[in-house]
C-alpha cells in the first residue's frame, strides 16, 4: 500500500490549545449588535430603503410616524414616508396617464380592455399613496407650522431609477405589453418616481440628491420642503378630479393639507421675509382653490 510522503498533522502545547480555544470561542460567539427601540426600527427601515423594498421601508416607519409623544425618530420617519408617496404616487400617475393614451390610440379591443383596467387600478393606487401623503403632511403641520431642523435621514437607493420607463414609450403607441414588462414598468416607475421626489424635496435634482446624501443626513431647507409637499398634495389632488377618479370629497381633503402647508410656508417667511418666495407660494394657493373649483 502507497504510504503518504509526508505527514501534515501538527501539535498544540497546553497553553497554544487554550489560546487557540479561547479565540474559537470568542469568534463563534460574538453575536451581531442590535439596535433597539425606534433607532433600530428606523434603521431597518432606511434599510430597506436603500435595498428599494419602499413596502417594507414604509412599515417600518408607521409607528414612528405615529408615536405621541414624538421620538426623535418621527420626523425622520415623517420626511422619508413622504418622499416614497410622493414618488409612488407620481409613477401610479405616469402609468395611468400612459395606459389612458393606449387606450385611446389601439384600434384592438383587447387592447383597449387591457389597457382601460389598468388605468383605473393605476389610478386607485396612485390615489392611495395621495392620501397617505396628506397624512404625513398633517402630522408635519399640526399647529400650523412645519417643525424645525427637518432632516432628510437615509442613503440614496442601491439601484437608481430610469429617467425614462421605456416599457411605456411602447404601452402610450397602443402596443400591449405583457405582465412581465407591464411589472417591470411599475417597479421602474416607482424607482423613478423616488429618485426624483428625494431631489425635488431638497430643492434641487437627482444628481444633487445622490451627491448629498453621501455625506449623510441632510437638513432640509423649511421653506423648500414646504414648497415640494404642496406641489406634490395639489399634484394628487388631481388624481380624483373630473378627469380621472371624481371624487370631490377625496380631493378636498388633499387641497386642504396643500393648503395647509402652504400656510406654514408662509409663517416660516414672517421670520425671513422674501416676496419672491411668498409669491410662488400665493401662486400655487390660487392653483388649489382653481383645482377645488374645476375638481
């Protein structure tokens, strides 16, 4: 029988095998730190955030937004809440809005029928995510001002949206598309809808969005982020006027938190008048009651 050519086993003295032990243990052992409390639940949830899974991202934020008394997570948790609606809500819209000009453009009834269920489901949830915005901006505006120091607290989404969902260029030709691409445009969507919204929250765009967020948390500017909620609660207004949902009840309810922000907009300039700034905002406020009146 062929004997191996050399023998590998080695030798511990009784001191090396208790060092080597003791260093096994410690290893095997050391469990992976866990932050409790509402700083653990807003760090799973910002997590999630950055891995894309916004469903999770926004139930790991609902008690946080919710807590009385306020931690110092809730308004972390308000402003992040706010940005994934907004952004959910602006790619539910694009999506109604592009399968409402299929609809109109196929010539193929199956198309058409297709094409004509989506864009009311689109509608529904887009409206969704509409209201749970007006919801975060009245907790954000209960005593008619928005609160101090707001932070924009989270890293920049892993996977950055498209600037364009191109399954959708074929989607507004009439073109069916099937459930996979029909899929991958609302995640695209809604990727896109978020990248922007993070932008246009901190008063600028995706790019200088992203650059920001690299260096941490960001405050925001109170009279910029004002100025992005009420735009975007006047934008879903929208989603149930005369055009698309009708439902005047629905739509009071989001001018009326868009005008309520937009009142706290105003008493933050009282501190530092600008009438430029107080202009845009007057002008967006006559917008609404043209909204409420036309809804």
């Amino acid at each position: 029988m062929i004997q191996p050519r050399h023998n590998y086993s080695f030798r511990l003295g009784s001191s090396g095998l208790a060092v080597f032990v003791s260093i096994l243990i410690t290893s095997c052992s050391q469990p992976v730190p866990h932050v409790a409390g509402p700083a653990g639940e807003y760090s799973e949830a910002i997590g999630f955030f950055e891995k894309g899974d916004f469903r999770q991202a926004i139930e790991h934020t609902d008690g946080l937004a919710k807590a009385s008394p306020p931690n110092d997570y809730t308004n972390r948790a308000r402003v992040l809440r706010a940005v994934v609606f907004s952004g959910q809500m602006e790619a539910y819209k694009e999506l109604a809005d592009a399968y409402s000009k299929g609809a109109d453009k196929t010539t193929r009834p199956q198309v058409k029928s297709e094409y004509s269920g989506r864009r009311r489901d689109t509608q529904q949830v887009g409206g969704q995510r509409a209201l749970h915005l007006a919801e975060v901006a009245h907790q954000l505006t209960q005593g008619g001002t928005l609160p101090k120091d707001l932070t924009l607290d989270a890293p920049y989404p892993a996977t950055e949206g498209p600037t364009v969902v191109t399954q959708l260029n074929q989607v507004m030709e009439g073109i069916l598309i099937g459930p996979d691409d029909q899929e991958a445009a609302a995640v695209d969507a809604q990727r896109k809808g978020i990248d922007d919204a993070l932008g246009e929250a901190m008063g600028g765009d995706r790019a200088a969005a992203r650059n920001a967020l690299k260096a941490g948390p960001v405050k925001l500017d109170d009279y910029e982020f004002a100025l992005f909620l009420t735009e975007q609660l006047l934008n879903g207004a929208t989603l149930y006027d005369r055009k698309h949902q009708r439902d005047p009840s629905k739509l009071k309810i989001l001018c009326g938190e868009a005008d309520d922000v937009a009142n706290a907009a105003l008493a933050a300039l009282k501190e530092n008048p600008d009438k430029e700034k107080e202009k845009e905002i007057k002008k967006l406020q006559d917008q609404i009651k043209t909204t409420l009146k036309n809804g």
